[in-house]
C-alpha cells in the first residue's frame, strides 16, 4: 500500500493536528519546523510536513522546545503531555 503525506501544511493544519498551538507556537520560534513560506497579509504561514513529524517525535521522546518570549514574561510554566497527541498524528 502506497502512503500518501501532504508536502506542506498550513499553519493552521499543524495546530489542528497537533491539537496545542502554544507547542506549534513555540516550534515555529525556535526553529524545530521549517517555515516554507511566511505568512502575511492575505496568505498563511505554510510548513514542512516532515519537519512537522520530526518535531512532533522530538516531543514524543521527551525533548520540549523553550517558552515563547511572551510565557518567560508572563511566568507562565506549562509542560505537555506527549502521550495525548499520539492519535492526533496518527489520522
């Protein structure tokens, strides 16, 4: 069976795929996903699938990125949980 995955996703995909946009926030920040193209006025942030995945299993191993400017600033301290988006990827 031959498997089909998308060459880039929106930006807007990976938050619903990945069901946390703070993570894809702070993945996009710190480079763990590559930027295709940038987005702006009228057009949407587009991202490397494969670099979606890998970030995505760098998360599942464990590794997760530092806070956004704006959650240091904020003192916010959140750590995910990687096992609540194994289904996500998966479908």
């Amino acid at each position: 069976m031959i498997t089909v995955e998308p060459l880039a996703v929106t930006k807007s995909d990976a938050f619903r795929v990945i069901g946390m946009p703070k993570l894809v926030q702070r993945w996009l920040h710190h480079g763990w996903v590559e930027i295709v193209r940038q987005g702006g006025r009228g057009c949407e942030t587009v991202i490397d699938y494969q670099s979606l995945k890998a970030a995505y299993e760098r998360f599942k191993r464990g590794e997760e990125p530092p806070p956004l400017p704006s959650e240091i600033k904020q003192g916010m301290k959140t750590k995910a949980n990687p096992r609540q988006f194994d289904e996500s990827l998966q479908g």
